[in-house]
C-alpha cells in the first residue's frame, strides 16, 4: 500500500513536471525577443524577462553606462525592443532618460535596426 501511494505521487508530479515544462516552452515560443506588445503590461511593451537575451545597448552611439543603467533598470534590454519603438515610446523615454530629442538626433532606432541586421 505505501509502495502505491509512493508510485501514484510520483505519476502526479511527473504530470505536474511535463505540464509546466511544456507551458513554459509554449511561452518561450511565444515571445520575440523581449519584445511582446500583445501580453505586456509595461508602457513601453517590454517583456522584463528577458534579461538573459540582453544586448550590449552601448554599442548604439549615444548610449553610455549610465544611459544603459537607466534603460535596463526599466526594462529596455534589447536592440529590437529599441528598433521597435513607436512615436509615443520615444517620447515617454526622452523624458525618463532627461535628454529631450536625442533619440531622434542620434539615431537610435535606426542604429539598433543596423546592429539587428548584423546579429542575425
């Protein structure tokens, strides 16, 4: 009797296991490399999770440490997440990074467009 408990909570928790692997890769499949309008609640679209896919944002001229501090710290990992900002999201980060027209003056959705291509 203990031997078929032991077997029947061993056959849940492999269920449980390959269900949440299986949802989990579902998700990953799902997202396009940080950036995800249709599931994110961040104003900008950003998914925050991921980290683990972050691009050196330096290497867009304009951006240094500190200005790549600030875009991490609110989600902005990626050049795609970058090449993909509309009107308004250039607008809401001028204003949080203090520097008003300087994504435009600079490029920076061009640059992250150019550095995609080269990536991939």
């Amino acid at each position: 009797m203990l031997i078929d408990t032991i077997y029947i909570v061993i056959a849940i928790l492999s269920i449980v296991v390959i269900v949440s692997l299986f949802l989990k890769f579902k998700s990953v499949e799902e997202e396009d490399n940080c950036y995800v309008v249709e599931k994110s609640t961040h104003p900008l679209h950003i998914n925050s999770g991921c980290m683990e896919l972050k691009d050196n944002l330096q290497l867009i001229r304009g951006i240094g440490k500190v200005l790549e501090k600030v875009l991490n710290d609110n989600g902005i990992y990626c050049f795609k997440q970058i090449a993909n900002w509309t009107k308004e999201d250039v607008m809401r980060i001028d204003k949080l990074i203090a520097f008003p027209g300087r994504i435009a003056r600079e490029q920076w959705i061009e640059q992250a467009k150019i550095l995609i291509s080269k990536k991939y």
